[in-house]
C-alpha cells in the first residue's frame, strides 16, 4: 500500500529540505573571524581569516636567540628586510668556501645573500659577483615582490657584465627567489662605490656613493642642467654620485656633488615633493660644500626631482664625524646617525673617544633641532637607524665602553643597539657579543614587533655560541 502525498506538501517538504541543506552548505564555507598569529598571545587556532585583533607580549629587549653563520674565512652582515612570508632576506658578503656557503669555489669577495625563516633558520643561500672582491653593500625591496641590491665590484665576468676599472656601482634586480632580474655596473677608472639604492615612487631607482672624479674625462658622470657648466674642473678624489634609474635600471640622469677631497654619500631618501636627500660624509670645505665644521663633517645635500642642488647643510665640529644612516621623522623632518670625535661647534657633549652622534634636523634647510650623542668612556659608533612602528627609533652601531649610556662589554668590541624616543632620550640598550670583535649594523622590526639586528662577529663565547673562522655573520633577535 503506497501513501499518497499532494504536490502542495511535495513542494513544501523540497523546499525545507534545499533550505536545511543550503544552510549547512553556508556553515562549512563562512570564515571564522579571529587572530591567526600563532606568535600573538590571543591567537585562536581555529580562525580562518584574520580580523586585526592579534595581540602580543610587550617588547621586554631581551635576547631571544643568537644565531651566525659562515665558513673558514670572512663573512659579514650589511643589511636586511623582513620577507613578504614572515622570514627575512640577510644580505652579507664573504670570502668563504665552506661551511654555510654553498656556490662557492674562489676565496674573492662576494655578494652573499641567506633567506632566512621566522626563527632564524637558513631556507636558502645565493652567491653573486665575479672572479675579482665584489662587496655588498644594502638591500631593499621592491613592489613586485623582489629585491634591489647594492655595493660594488671589482669584477668584470660571472654575474658581472662590465666593469669599467678598479670599483664600480654594481646594483642587482632580484626576484623573491633570488633569481637576477638584471644587473647594471656604473663607473669610470677610479674608485666608484655603490652604499645605497631605494626604489622611487615612480617604480624607478635611486643609487648613491661616490664618485672618483680625478679619473673622470670632462664632466662625464655628472649630465649638465645649463647651471652646472665645468663641474669637473671643480672637484677631485671623491664626490656624492647620484644616479637615478628607471625601472630596468637605464640611466635617467647622473649627478656628483662635492669639493676637492673626499666626500662620500652613505644614504638616501626620497622626498616628498619627488626630490632626494642625500647624506654621508665630506671632508672638503669648497665649491659644494659651504660652512664645513671640521676634519670631516656629517653632509646633507637636498635635490630636486631633476637632481639640481637646492640646498647643503654640514654638521659637526672640528674633529672627523661620520654620518651614515638617515631615517624620516614621523613630523616630516629628519634624524641622522653616525659617530662623532668632536666636543665642539654642533656637537654639545662627548662622552669619551668616539660616541654614537644623532641629529635631527629641519626637511627645510638641514637646520638642527636636536643633537645628542651617545656612549660612554671609550669608542662607541653606529651605522643604522630603524624607525619602529611604535614612533621610536632603533640604533644599531658598536661599543667598546661598559659606563656611562652603555651598561656592560662582554670584551672588546660589542654590537650595541639602542633605541630613542622622538626627543632622543635613550629608552633601552643593550650589547651583545663575545670577548673579541662584534658589530651591528642594520636592523628590522618584525610583524610581532620584535627586533632582527645583524651585523659580524669574530667571538666564539658569552653570547656567541659558535664561530665558524674569520668573521662570522652576526643575527640576534630581540623580543
């Protein structure tokens, strides 16, 4: 016996049944709003996408691991950037042919770059360079998800495709897997080297070091605006060198600046008005270069979109000052890091040899706002400076004191890193090494809002627990 059903309860029972199943279909799909960090303190393994909540421990500065890498001979840490996956991308150079080095069959000098996980591990490794001391010097990203190097080179084969005598720039496109994209050297005779490259709002580059201009032919190197007739006449040893790139690396235009000893560009920002900032140090005191302090002085050059000078500005007094390493203020100026020998003119106080020197200065003139130095009794020097999120800023430089801003020294010469407030009063501090000789010259925060600093070490006790021979490169994080 069958039972029969009308079609008005057929449909209604088809309908109840498509909506049940429909909404069971929505359940599995829906994401599941939440923190998907696993290193944030409110991380919920079962979220699926995450909704900005993720919070983690507060920045303590200790050290949360220690880490070189290296063979048999010298090896060092330049730069870094934390990768799109969450690693980091270490760029270094080396003379080794063992140990971590993998490619490597020459003791010359190399571009050597590690990919790096979260923790510090090594994913992988890339050589790049020729037969003659290649040395690398920054690196930065790019917006396709690659990498921009810089330094210079010596070589003329392998990776290199010219040189054009003794030092040249060498910048090197990279995808994220490391892959060369292209390669550009830029040179003439004499001594030219490559320290910085930024890629500009414009998806070009910005290069800049400098130039040996006493092998130079006429104004070659510097592409005239009707205002800057005879330059070379005027120069000599060594100027900023300027070079602005498309996006495969052809030149746009080319500029030195300078006086008749050694000026050397060290870094380079872009500006807001499309112009670039250029700093470093010169040791002259003529034609570019007015009101110079000392021996050598901290030196700002300001240019236009066109690379025309609009403005110069020196700092320091009368001892030698180096400045290496320029970030921008969150209120638009800028804050400069180096080391001063001076007790004089801008510089108010030194504390021992050598002291870390800051110096924050107007994005108008160059004008001073505020300087500081920092150390102690003996010599103390940095070489980067890193903006942090929270506002503050993070030093990255070396110290031989155990008094005064530096509360320890494990022997020696120990990286030193250090950060200050926007008024550049000292916050933390904190040294790391060994009993022999340890740097630190650049660092990165991280996601967490934890610290990577890397620079070399040739210790192999206190905090450094393996060293491999020579220098090693140095990684430590800070959490």
């Amino acid at each position: 016996m069958f039972l029969k059903i009308r079609p008005f309860y057929l449909i209604t029972f088809v309908f109840l049944s498509l909506t049940i199943l429909s909404c069971g279909s929505d359940d599995d799909t829906n994401p599941i709003i939440g923190c998907t960090d696993p290193e944030a303190t409110n991380y919920n393994p079962n979220a699926t996408e995450d909704d900005g909540s993720c919070e983690y421990n507060p920045f303590s500065g200790e050290i949360d691991w220690v880490t070189t890498f290296g063979g048999s001979n010298e090896d060092d840490a330049t730069s870094i950037v934390q990768s799109n996956d969450g690693g980091f991308m270490v760029l270094g150079n080396t003379r080794s042919t063992d140990g971590d080095i993998t490619g490597k069959n020459s003791p010359d000098m190399d571009y050597w770059l590690l990919k790096l996980d979260a923790n510090g591990e090594k994913v992988w490794d890339k050589i790049y360079g020729g037969s003659e001391d290649d040395k690398a010097a920054n690196i930065a990203k790019t917006t396709d998800g690659g990498y921009i190097i810089s330094g210079y080179t010596s070589s003329n084969d392998g990776d290199v495709s010219e040189n054009a005598g003794f030092h040249d720039y060498w910048i090197v496109k990279i995808d994220g897997s490391g892959v060369i994209q292209w390669e550009k050297s830029w040179g003439f005779e004499g001594d030219d080297r490559g320290f910085r490259v930024i890629q500009t709002s414009d998806g070009g580059y910005f290069a800049t070091g400098f130039l040996d201009v006493g092998f130079v032919e006429g104004d070659e190197g510097n592409d005239l605006t009707d205002n800057q007739n005879n330059r070379a006449s005027q120069h000599s040893l060594g100027d900023y060198w300027g070079i602005k790139m498309d996006a495969d690396g052809n030149k746009i235009w080319r500029r030195y600046f300078g006086g008749s000893h050694v000026d050397q560009g060290k870094d380079v920002i872009e500006t807001d008005d499309g112009g670039f900032l250029l700093i470093g140090i010169s040791e002259s005191s003529d034609y570019d270069v007015s009101n110079a302090r000392g021996a050598n002085d901290f030196w700002i050059v300001k240019v236009n979109a066109g690379g025309d000078m609009q403005w110069e500005k020196s700092l320091g007094g009368s001892e030698s000052d180096f400045g290496y390493s320029v970030v921008k203020s969150a209120d638009g100026n800028f804050i400069i890091t180096g080391d001063t020998r001076s007790n004089d003119f801008d510089v108010s106080t030194l504390k021992g040899n050598a002291d870390v020197w800051v110096v924050k200065f107007s994005s108008s003139n160059g004008s001073i706002i505020w300087e500081k130095s920092y150390g102690g009794t003996d010599f103390d020097s940095s070489r980067g400076i890193t903006k942090l999120t929270n506002g503050k800023y993070l030093i990255s430089g070396n110290s031989r004191s155990s008094n005064m801003d530096v509360a320890s020294n494990n022997g020696n010469n120990d990286a030193w890193s250090f950060i200050i407030d926007e008024n550049g009063n000292l916050e933390f501090e904190i040294n790391v090494g060994g009993s022999n000789i340890d740097f630190a010259f650049d660092a990165v925060e991280t996601t967490d809002h934890k610290l990577i600093i890397v620079g070399s070490t040739s210790s192999n006790d206190n905090d450094i627990n393996e060293n491999k021979g020579g220098n090693d490169l140095l990684i430590y994080k800070l959490k």
